[in-house]
C-alpha cells in the first residue's frame, strides 16, 4: 500500500512538474508589447501612409511580431494638436508624432531650422542635419520625453487665392503659417500671417478667415488645399523659404520599462535612420503631388523670379537677427547654433547661398 501511494505521488508531481515548466518559459519566450502612436493628420496623409506604417511594420518585423506599434490618426484619442507633446510626456499616449512649433517658443533651439532662408529646398539635408543637430544642442530641450527621432521637411510652398509673384502681392494676404519663424517671416513680407492647426486649414480657407497657407506639396491632397486654392507660389533654390521641423516622441518611463531586446529593435529603427525614412515623404511624394496640381486646369503653379527672392531675403535678415538677439535672454547662442545649423545642412548636401 505505501509503495502504490508512493508512486501515485511520484506520478503527480512528475505530471504537476511537467504543466509547470512551460507555464514558467512562456511568458519570457513569448512576451509582446503594443504601443499607441498618436498623430494629427488623416490617414490618407502621405505620412501616415508612407512613413508612420512602413516604419511601424519593420519594427513588427523585426522583432517577430512581438513589438506592435497601433497608430492613431487624426487625433483620435481625444486632445488638440499642441496637446500631443504633453500627451506622450504624461504617459496619455506612448508615442507622439507633432512640430514642436505647435508651442511656440516652448522649444526655442530647434527654431533655427525654421528661420526664414537657412534650410535646404530638399527634405534630406534638413532631415540629417536636424537629428546631428539635436544630438549636440537639443537634448536638454526635448528631455521630457524619449525622443525617437527629429526632422525637417523640404521647401514650403505659398498657396493662395490669387497670385503671389512679388513681395508687394503678400501685403496684407492672410496666410497660415506652421511656426512662429514662418510667421515672422511672413509678418515681415506684408502678409497677414494666422497661426492654424494643419487639420483645420480647410475649414478656414472655405470660411475665408485666410486666404491660403504656407505648407509643403506633399500634404497638399490631405487638405485637399489644391481645391480651394488656385494659385501655387514656390520659392526656387537653396536656401529655402521655410522648413517645419517635428518630433516622433515617446513616453520616457515607458521606453525604459521595454525590454531590452525589444527596445533594442526601436533603437535601431530611431535616430537617423527614422530621419531618413521620414525625409524620403517630401522628397518622393512632393513631386508626385506637385505634378498632380499642374495637371489641373484652374491651379496655377508660379515660380517665384531669382531677383524677388534677393529682395525677400532681404526682408527676411530681421527676422534671423531678432532671433539671435532673444537667444542671449534665454541663455543659449543663438548666433553659433545658426553657424552649426548651416554648417550640418550643408554638410548632409545642403546648398547654401
């Protein structure tokens, strides 16, 4: 009798041993993660569709499935645009994609990528150079969260509801402007610049509280702004008129709870890597949409004259010496970080001048 207890007890544990082992390897081997990215564009913007989820499908790739990244459009977990940087600093949402001019002067140093005539017509030099830059200068700036990459776009466009051809055709044009530099530059041109959200340009065009906006090509059809206005204004060259720099961001006491292994498949697609990705969007689908306009009878593309451009530098200088004069006030030079810009811009195949 002990002899058949015995073995029915050895039997047992042996069984329990048996359903225990896996239970103890599963969670390690099989450990998944998802993270929500919030954004303010639709989803057939041309970011969404050709940066944001190319970037998070190599990611689930990479990692086999186990870090999954679910993107959220056109704020759909609630807030405003300007609210997306806090929202992943509070842990409201993991990961943010947003301009940091969306606060304006909250994020002072990254500015001198936006001051009018100092970025690159293409969206590549602005791009590597941004990250380089924020590398060396923006780290302190942007602390409040884990900061995966950083960028700028290419060149901005003038679309209005009539033709801008020279400085004296912006007076008193109401135009959105994306950042506070662009609406400096503006300011400083005679136009009447109006500080707009992306997504809410439609309405205001179509409701003439503006009269047009000052944005890149490729966001053009998910604003449908090529409906509402006809005339089309690109500053030719480099430098360019404008550049828009942004923030995919995420939540930094989340980034370090990651696993390791996971969170080394993020750092691996972060940084300039992710830059990269991202400027190939304006250099790639620009054109497309450029192209696109021109074959629409009632749009007009203009090409703004050389000489114009010398005068709306000129007229621009202020705005560049205005900033480098506020810098000292806020303790940082602004001088040297503009020699820093300009070099790194032309560094990464910039033109300049």
């Amino acid at each position: 009798m002990t002899e058949r207890l015995i073995a029915r007890r050895a039997l047992l544990l042996a069984g329990a041993a048996g359903l225990a082992a896996p239970a103890l390897v599963r969670p390690a081997a099989a450990q998944e993660l998802t993270l929500r990215l919030h954004h303010f564009l639709p989803a057939v913007s041309n970011v969404h569709r050709h940066f944001l989820t190319p970037w998070a499908q190599k990611i689930q790739a990479e990692s086999q499935g186990r870090l999954r990244i679910q993107i959220f459009p056109a704020m759909q977990l609630g807030g405003a645009p300007p609210q997306l940087f806090d929202q992943a600093r509070d842990g409201v949402v993991d990961i943010i994609w947003t301009l940091p001019g969306n606060t304006p002067g909250r994020f002072p140093r990254i500015e001198v990528f936006e001051l009018p005539f100092v970025a690159d017509v293409r969206a590549a030099p602005n791009a590597k150079a941004c990250w380089d830059f924020y590398t060396t200068h923006l780290r302190d700036e942007f602390r409040e969260v884990h900061p995966i990459t950083v960028w700028a776009h290419d060149g901005g466009v003038i679309h209005a509801n009539r033709e801008v051809r020279r400085m004296e055709d912006l007076r008193g044009l109401k135009l959105r402007f994306p950042t506070r530099q662009a609406g400096e530059a503006l300011r400083a041109l005679g136009a009447a610049p109006i500080g707009l959200p992306v997504p809410q340009v439609p309405e205001a065009v179509s409701q003439r509280v503006i009269d047009g906006a000052v944005v890149p090509w490729e966001v053009v059809p998910s604003i449908r702004l090529a409906e509402l206005v006809r005339h089309h204004t690109e500053i030719p060259g480099s430098p360019t008129f404008y550049s828009t720099t942004f923030i995919l961001a995420m939540n930094r006491a989340r980034y370090d709870a990651m696993p390791a292994e996971l969170r080394a498949v993020l750092d691996a697609n972060s940084g300039m890597v992710a830059a990269e990705m991202a400027a190939k969007v304006w250099d790639e689908q620009g054109p497309i949409v450029r192209e696109q306009v021109a074959r629409r009878r009632e749009n007009q593309i203009i090409q703004l004259d050389p000489a114009e451009k010398e005068r709306w530098i000129a007229a621009c200088r202020p705005v560049i010496d205005s900033w480098v004069a506020s810098s000292r006030e806020r303790n940082f030079d602004g001088a040297a970080l503009l020699a820093d810009a300009r070099r790194l811009i032309a560094r990464h195949g910039g033109a300049q001048g």
